[in-house]
C-alpha cells in the first residue's frame, strides 16, 4: 500500500466497498437481478470516487493540514450524494434501511481510501524529517531536508531544521577554529617564551654561580637579557593588544593623530632598528601629512615596518608611501627584501603564523596580525602584494577626516 500511487490505492479501496456492499445487500435478502442492479448502479460511484479522489491528490499536496480535511470531508459528502442517487434509482421500499447501511458502509470505505491517498504525500514527508532529524542525531551536520511533499507546515519545518542545522554546524565549526587557534597560541607563545626564558636562566644561574666574573663578559651579558626581556615584552603587548582588539576598545575611541605624528612616532620607534640592520627608511607622504587618522595606526605601522627591516637585507630600502583618494588614505610600507612565497601569502596575516624560514627570529608571529586587526578595526583594509627576489608591498587603506 506503500508504494501505491493515489489511483491505485483509490480504486482498491473503492472497489473493496462496493463488494462489502454487495455482500451486505446479499445477507439483507437481496437476490438475483437486485444484485445486479445493486452492482451496476455502485459503478458509476466507484468511478466518481476515484475520478474526486484522483484528481484531489496532486491539488491538496501542497494544502495545508486543515484543507485536506476539509477536502476529505467534501469528498465524503460527494461520495454519499452519489450513494444517495443510487439508492433513489432502486427505489426500493422494504430494504430502504439495509441499503442504506451498506451503502454507508461504502461511503466509509471509499472515504478511507480517499484519505490513504491524500495522506500519502504527508506521510513521505514526515518521513523524510524523521530520517533526517536521526541522521542529525548521529552527528552528521551536512545533512539538509529541503523541501518536502507533505504541505506548506511540513515545509517551513524542514526550512527550520535546515536552518537550525547549518546555524549549529557553523557554531560547532568556529568552537574548532576557536580550539585550533588556541592550541597556536599555547604552541606560539610556549616557543616563544621558552627561548629568551631559557636564556635568562642560564645567566642569571652563571652569574650567581660565579662562573662569569669579568666586567666586559656582565655587560654581554646585561645587554642579552635586555633583549630577552624586550622579547618578552613585545609578546606579551602584542597578546594584549589582540585582546583589546577583540573587545572593541577601538572601535569606542574618538582620538585623531595627524598622519605625519603617526609616521614621525614610527620612524623614531623603528630608527634604532634600522640603523642597526644597515637598512635606509624613506618616507614620501605626498601632501597627507595633515590627514587625521586614528593614533592606533602607529602601532599597526610601526608592525609592518619592523617586519620590513626585519626581511630588509643590509643596505636595503624600506620606503613608506602616503597617498590621499577623496576620504580614504593609502598607507603602503615596501621594501626591497626577500619577497614572500606566494603559496603563503594568504597566511602572513594568521595569528601565530610563521614561515619556517623566519622560525629562528625573534617574535611569535603576532606582528602582521595585530596590524590588520588594528586597521579593520578603524574601518581599513589591508592587503601584501610580493615577489621573492625583490621585496613586498603591504597597503593599507583607512577612512580619514576632510585636511586641515
């Protein structure tokens, strides 16, 4: 019966009525041409109930829950209508009330197949929820419903699941980023802290042991735990800063710098470095100087141009552009160092992300990170074009205030 189409089931269950009819009408005293008579005038029933039904089934499919009913019920009374003329054409007198109950009892079992039929799209498609709310039971999110032949209640029931399921799918995904990022940043900072750590310890334990008693091997010594300790330092603000960034403290503050501060505050943070490293730092604001930006730019800023110095060969350039389009301002820091791989040039703004190249530097890889997150906060973007051999461009784009 399952897998009966609507017509067959219709029919089957009309005809079944019209025989229990028959055998009704025949132990009510019914005999002989009666009978026949009986059985002739039940065709043209069994007909209308199949042609109503039939036709009923595709129309009601996308019905609602109430319309079926009610299109039960109307196909109901048609069907007793129809019995109705059949009784009228008997004529008969004696046997009214017997005819009547047989001929009720076909009403009843042409309405039963008449609602198998109409049911039948309803049942398929709480089926198909039933399936998929077990499927999502088991643990498999990539399931969906989609639409379902069992009305429009059973419809917008599976558009919720469907919902429902993709919403929660996407949560449990960014709970595993979540757990992945944080697994790098236990990684990260355990590598990061455990190498100037480890290099404090054996001084200080060399000092205290009296290993090291000459003035000249104290000031090495001095001087490489200040640079262990500045290490530590960076690290630590960087993962300070990610978190304020996180929480919107950017977003909330109203301060504006003029864009030569922000680069004169760079060049003075990054100078020590450069000279250092053996590397020239250009700057050419072309006419921006006066631009208002958000102060938070220095520290982005002074990220890429550290990283620039960093990937700068000695007497290498690091030039810094200013450019001014309507309301926005181009930052672009470019240098003339060993450019970037371009299958991990996607990656170089990844928290906690290093090429295995620059393991050995100082930092845990928060630099680049930090300065993109700094600039999407302000309402900027941020973006590294680079060639191995010859350098990389980062540009940063930021909204501004109208010059000064």
């Amino acid at each position: 019966m399952k897998r009966l189409g609507p017509f067959a089931v219709v029919t089957v269950a009309a005809v079944v009525g019209a025989i229990t009819t028959l055998i009704v009408a025949r132990g009510a005293g019914m005999h002989g041409g009666e009978l026949i008579h009986l059985g002739e005038l039940l065709l043209p029933a069994i007909a209308a109930t199949v042609v109503t039904a039939t036709l009923a089934a595709p129309l009601l499919r996308r019905a609602t829950v109430g319309t079926r009913m009610v299109a039960l019920a109307l196909i109901a009374v048609v069907v007793s209508l129809a019995n109705l003329g059949v009784l009228a054409a008997l004529m008969l007198v004696q046997h009214d009330a017997l005819v009547i109950a047989a001929l009720i009892g076909y009403s009843g079992a042409a309405g039963v197949g008449a609602a198998l039929a109409l049911s039948r799209s309803f049942r398929s498609g709480v089926g198909r929820l039933v399936g998929a709310a077990e499927t999502l039971s088991s643990g498999d999110l990539s399931t969906r419903i989609g639409d379902v032949e069992g009305g429009p209640e059973l419809n917008q029931l599976a558009r919720t699941l469907d919902t429902m399921t993709e919403r929660l799918e996407t949560t449990i995904a960014g709970e595993q980023k979540a757990v992945a990022v944080r697994d790098d940043l236990i990684t990260a900072v355990s590598h990061d802290l455990r190498t100037p750590l480890a290099g404090l310890r054996a001084m200080v334990e060399a000092i205290d042991d009296r290993v090291v008693e000459d003035p000249e091997t104290f000031r090495r010594y001095a001087a490489e735990m200040r640079g262990s300790l500045a290490a530590l330092v960076t690290l630590v603000d960087d993962l300070f800063e990610l978190v304020q960034i996180d929480a919107g403290a950017i977003r909330a503050e109203s301060d504006r710098a003029t864009l030569d501060e922000v680069v004169g505050s760079v060049l003075a943070a990054c100078g020590a470095q450069a000279v250092e490293k053996g590397v020239t730092v250009e700057t050419s604001l072309e006419g921006t100087e006066g631009a208002l930006v958000s102060p938070r730019l220095t520290r982005a800023l002074q990220n890429l141009v550290q990283n620039a110095i960093r990937h700068t060969p000695a007497d290498g350039t690091v030039r810094i552009f200013g450019l001014r389009d309507r309301d926005m301002i181009e930052l672009a820091v470019e240098d003339t160092g060993e450019g970037i791989p371009e299958l991990v040039l996607e990656r170089v703004f990844e928290p906690f992300w290093r090429g295995e190249a620059s393991r050995s530097e100082k930092g845990a890889g928060l630099g680049l990170a930090v300065a993109k997150r700094i600039v999407e906060a302000v309402g900027g973007d941020m973006s590294v074009r680079s060639t191995l051999g010859r350098g990389s461009r980062f540009s940063v784009v930021v909204p501004t205030a109208p010059l000064e």
